[in-house]
C-alpha cells in the first residue's frame, strides 16, 4: 500500500508548489518535498479514512513530508474509538518536524471537543518536553481546543509552563497566549502580568496581540508598555 501511495503523490506532484512550499519549511530538506497541494492531500486522506485504517496506520513510510503530513490527516479523519486515536496520535507525534505538520495534525484532530478531559491529561507530558515539536504539538492543541470559559486559566497555567526555548515552540506559545486575550481578555491581562514566560515568548504574544484587527489602537498602545526590555 505505502508504495502506491508514493506512487501516487508523485503523479500529483506541482514542482511549482514544492518551490513554495520549500520556502515556507526551512526545517525540512526540499528533496523530502514532492509538491502536492493542501486540497489534493485531503481528498486522499478522505478515501484512505474509509478503508482499511488500521492496516494503513501501522504501517511506516515518512520518506517524504507528504506522507507524514498524510498519516496526521488520516488520523484525524478516521472514525477510530478515542482509545485508538490517541494510540495513533503517540505514534505519529515522534514523526513530526516540522511547524506544518504540527499544525494541520492538530486542526484535524476535531474528536478532542468529545473528549476535553482525556486530551487534557494526554497533553501534559507533551507541553513539559524538551523535544521543540513535542511542545509544540502541546501548545497548538491548547490554541484549537481549550480556550473556552471551562480551561482558559488551566490552559494559561500550562502555557507557561511550557518554556522549552526552542524557536517552533516558542511561536506557538505566543500564538496560543495572544488568542488567549482576543478571547478572554481580562484574564489573559491579569496573566500576563504575572507571566513566568521567557521574554522572547512574551514579548512575541505582545506583538502578536497588538498586530491583530481585532484589538483597538488604545488597548494596543497599553499593551505596548507592558513590553519586556
């Protein structure tokens, strides 16, 4: 099977978008890029979700960053009991290096509003690793699931918790802490004033808070003083 699938990445294969797409992975060595779009994936991964999951998820074949990218998807589209999915989750995470990767496997993993609790527990190990995408894997799941009103001060305690200084992880925290304030905030306010957060990570949140749209000029012209020197 992993061959076909190989086989068949590369009839689809848009070496303008592998330009691209090697542009935007610096991580990753742009001869493991085939170039295939975003749209294409998903529909294989669609048809590979209906067939023999398990057969297919156990079975390796990462020579290639779509084939990864390709596994993460199938996961999150598979209609697997929670158990099995998040088996497959441990197994992929190790798999995963770069941003792009990190980011579309947590988008697709839409199971986890089912189960907040059980992905909460499984997270914590993750969000105190070392490894740069263990952590990061951590802080997007924070970023797509758990800020609502039940988890946004647990979710702003394991945010900071995260302090691994590794770039990747470090971008994703900020991002993770500034959605955090366009959607509560007050508390994300009174966290950041007490932030044990690196100054790098806290001063890229506050960039990021004050790029978005949706924040006015006062509140961006106080949240620039909060800024670290």
């Amino acid at each position: 099977m992993k061959n076909m699938i190989q086989k068949r990445l590369f009839e689809l294969q848009d070496l303008n978008y592998q330009e691209f797409n090697a542009k935007l992975l610096p991580t990753v060595d742009k001869e493991k890029i085939i170039g295939v779009r975003l749209p294409t994936m998903r529909k294989i991964a669609k048809e590979l979700a209906k067939g023999d999951v398990h057969t297919y998820l156990s079975t390796w074949n990462d020579d290639y960053y779509e084939e990864t990218m390709l596994r993460g998807m199938v996961i999150g589209y598979a209609k697997l009991d929670f158990e099995w999915q998040l088996k497959y989750i441990a197994e992929f995470i190790p798999h995963i290096d770069n941003w792009a990767v990190c980011d579309s496997f947590c988008t697709g993993l839409k199971g986890t509003k089912k189960h907040q609790n059980e992905m909460w527990q499984f997270l914590q190990s993750y969000a105190a690793s070392s490894e740069e995408y263990n952590a990061r894997f951590a802080a997007v799941m924070l970023l797509n699931y758990f800020i609502d009103e039940l988890f946004i001060h647990q979710t702003l305690m394991l945010l900071d918790s995260i302090q691994n200084e590794k770039f990747y992880t470090q971008m994703a925290v900020a991002w993770a802490i500034s959605v955090c304030y366009m959607k509560f905030p007050e508390i994300t306010e009174i966290y950041l004033k007490t932030s044990t957060q690196d100054h790098f990570t806290y001063n890229k949140a506050l960039q990021k808070i004050i790029e978005s749209k949706q924040i006015d000029k006062d509140t961006k012209e106080k949240i620039r003083t909060m800024k670290r020197k």
